[in-house]
C-alpha cells in the first residue's frame, strides 16, 4: 500500500512544515534504541503472543533504555502541540509506519518524523503502559488511559489516549486535552439553557451533549462543569475514561474518578456516587443500557446529570437512549427519560474560512410539547418544536448552520455538508436571500 501525495497542481487543503534540519541526538538515539530491541524479537511468534513476549523484555528492560523511547514518544507529542495537532496516531498497519496528527480536521503524515516498523512501534507504545495496563490490552484488545507529558517550567499537557489492536500489531491514539477551559459564554448558549445547566436554578434532571467523536462534546461539558464550579457551592463527581481535564474545586469540592484506575464501570462509579454526597454527577458516556438505566434512575432520585452519547441530533439523541433498552422495557423508560431530561446540546466542529474549525449546535429543552412528544412515541415531531423555540432557547442544526454562513464564518458547501437536513437548510437559506439555489 502506498499513500497517495497531492499531484503538483493540487493545493494540499493542509501541510506540515518539514524544515530540512536533523532530527536532535537524542531523538537519533532513541530510533536507534528501537531498531536494535525489535532485532531481538523472535520471528517464530505472532499475534497476541507476540505483543506478550515484547511486554517480557520490556519488564526486564534497563530504566534508561525506557528513558530514551519515551524521549522519543515526547518529541512526538511536542510536534504535534507546536503544529496545533488536536490527535496523533501511529503503530499498526493502517499507518504504513509513519506518525500521523490531525490539524484542524484534516489527518496527514508528518514525513519529518520518519517510517518504523510494526514492531518498533510496538515497542514504543507498550513502554509508556504499566505491567498491568498491558495486560488489560491484551486480554481486551482495547485499552483507555491518560498520558502526561512534562515540559519546561514545570508545566505539562495530559493526552487521552487509545491502545488497540490492527492486524495483530498495536495502534495508538492520543488526544491532546486542552489546559485551559473553553470560556462558558463562548457557547453562545441561551439564558434558559443555563439556567436548564445551572445548579442554581436546577438542581436535578439529565442534560446531554451529543455529538460523533471528535466533535468537541468533552470540552463543552467541562466549560458547563467549570461554570457551575464557579457559581454554586456544592459537590460534582466525575466519572471518566480516562478522565481529560482535572477541575481544580472552587465554589464546589470536584472528584475525578477514571474508570479502570479509581473505578470498575460507569455504573460502578454512578452508583459509588449515590453514597457520596453528590450534586452533580458527570458520566463520561452512556455506552450501554446498564448504564443508561442508572443515570435515569440517579435522576430520579433528585440528581443533577451530565453525560454524552455518540448521536448527531437531538432527536436521535431521544431514539437512541429508548431504543437500547429492551421493547418490554421502552414504555416505562420513554415515561422515566420525559419526566427526567432537561437539555440535549448536539454539535459539530465545522470546518471555518480562516482554516481552523467552528462550533454548530442543535438545542433542545424539555419544554411541556416536547416531553408529551417522548411519551407518546411521537419524537418525528421534536424537530419542528425545536425549530419553533428560538424564542425559548432552542435552535436547529440548520438554523444554526445559516447563522455561521450568514455571519461568514463557514462557507456554504461546509454548511451543507454538516447539516443533518439538507433540504431543511437549502430553505432556510432560500428564504434569508442567502443562495439562490
């Protein structure tokens, strides 16, 4: 397999700046470390055992051979923050050897940084793992954690990381999690969204913010965490995997709890959290129907919950919760999540004129129309509620997606793309005069 470059005529939408420097000793020092480790690795055994027996000889490695592979993990990580890379990806098949960063949506090679085998990168992501995380990888094929990269005047940056299995070789995913929290009035949200967020107006319900992967949910919820942080007093427990940005407790004292460090589940965590005094309980994810069922129920008992789900709308966001339940079960959950939700927050990270990328979001708040939609199985017509309440707060994706184009922040082909409801958007457009189309 070859990766395709960008004939002389094309305009590459994004490059990396290769300076025709070398590369620091040090770094040098550690690719030469790798070579010689992966000369040792037997060509006898595959898959899983393979990755096993590296996992050996890392354990019985010299502390300062581990030093210097993670110098060179670092000065990865620190060309990806000087190229204001939100991801870095490498190891595995899928990268052809090469270390991958996404800038501003677009995910490319940095060639500076050269080619490694499957098995130096093998290396070089089980070196940063403890004994027992790599174990948890190889039983699961899967590993979630957080990774902490120091820097100079005391300062460091956490990544949130992803281990997994490509073809029987180990692939990584990090995501540089920002040290600064994105301002609260930068939303742009509606007085009666925060009050619908607010534990000074509301002190239960559930309030999600949706979204694919990637699209910022994360840092919308801590700006809201950070919000009430600053504003009410009482106690926020978080649940995460891994857990991103560590709040420090001002108005409100702040746990973090990282699913397989301090914590078992995400249920394990809710429930744990019940007997702990809470006010706000934070779960990373509602990834299946356990835990969808005791976030509701936490609800119920008087709670204020945040979380997030991997859906594009706000309708969808409803449909979704419903339908991972059992059809025995749908009724009294469809009753259960109208009584107890509160606010759905779906957005997209839209590629802006100036290169970098946008905030569009969808809202929706539990108005009396809308929770007699959820009872009585009729969310087809959320949509047009939502698209009715500008006045209460509530605004489509469309309609928010022509607010940026009219503003000139995106252009229109972006606008389409990102729109749920192409044809809704084009009328939109229609009527404020702004294409002709």
């Amino acid at each position: 397999m070859t990766i395709q470059q960008p004939s002389s005529t094309q305009k590459p939408a994004l490059s990396i700046s290769t300076p025709t420097v070398e590369l620091p000793q040090f770094v040098v020092e550690g690719q030469r470390v790798l070579k010689e480790f992966a000369a040792q690795i037997s060509s006898s055994v595959f898959g899983v055992e393979r990755q096993m027996v590296i996992s050996d000889m890392i354990a019985r490695t010299d502390e300062t051979v581990k030093e210097k592979l993670h110098a060179l993990l670092n000065f990865f990580l620190k060309r990806m923050l000087t190229a204001h890379a939100s991801d870095i990806d490498f190891g595995g098949f899928g990268s052809q050897g090469m270390i991958w960063f996404r800038i501003y949506g677009v995910k490319r090679p940095d060639p500076l940084l050269g080619k490694y085998t499957l098995d130096e990168m093998n290396i070089l992501i089980q070196s940063i793992l403890t004994d027992r995380q790599r174990l948890f990888l190889f039983e699961n094929r899967n590993l979630d954690f957080s990774h902490m990269l120091y820097l100079e005047n005391n300062e460091f940056r956490r990544f949130r990381a992803d281990a997994y299995f490509d073809l029987d070789h180990l692939a990584l995913n990090m995501r540089a999690i920002n040290n600064e929290i994105r301002p609260y009035k930068s939303l742009e949200l509606h007085p009666n969204v925060t009050r619908a967020l607010s534990l000074a107006h509301t002190k239960d319900g559930l309030c999600l913010v949706t979204g694919i992967t990637g699209s910022g949910k994360s840092t919308t919820l801590d700006s809201i965490i950070d919000a009430n942080n600053h504003s009410y007093e009482g106690h926020i427990v978080i649940i995460a995997s891994p857990v991103e940005y560590v709040h420090k407790s001002d108005k409100c004292i702040i746990r973090h709890r990282e699913v397989g460090r301090d914590v078992l589940s995400f249920k394990d965590g809710a429930v744990q959290a019940l007997r702990q005094d809470p006010d706000i309980i934070m779960i990373g994810e509602l990834r299946d129907p356990d835990t969808i069922m005791t976030a509701l129920e936490i609800t119920d008992s008087g709670h204020k919950v945040f979380s997030t789900l991997h859906t594009a709308s706000a309708v969808e966001s409803i449909d979704r919760i419903i339908g991972e339940v059992p059809p025995i079960e749908q009724e009294r959950v469809r009753n259960r999540l109208a009584d107890t939700i509160r606010c759905v927050i779906s957005q997209k990270l839209v590629p802006s004129l100036d290169g970098k990328r946008v905030l569009a979001k969808e809202v929706m708040l539990a108005t009396p129309s809308v929770r007699a939609a959820i009872k009585n199985n009729n969310t087809s017509e959320i949509y047009q509620m939502i698209n009715e309440g500008i006045e209460q707060g509530m605004i489509t994706m469309e309609q928010d997606l022509r607010r940026l184009y009219l503003q000139k922040k995106i252009s229109l082909e972006n606008a389409m793309n990102f729109a749920n409801n192409k044809r809704r958007l084009q009328q939109l457009l229609q009527v404020s005069g702004g294409t002709s189309e």
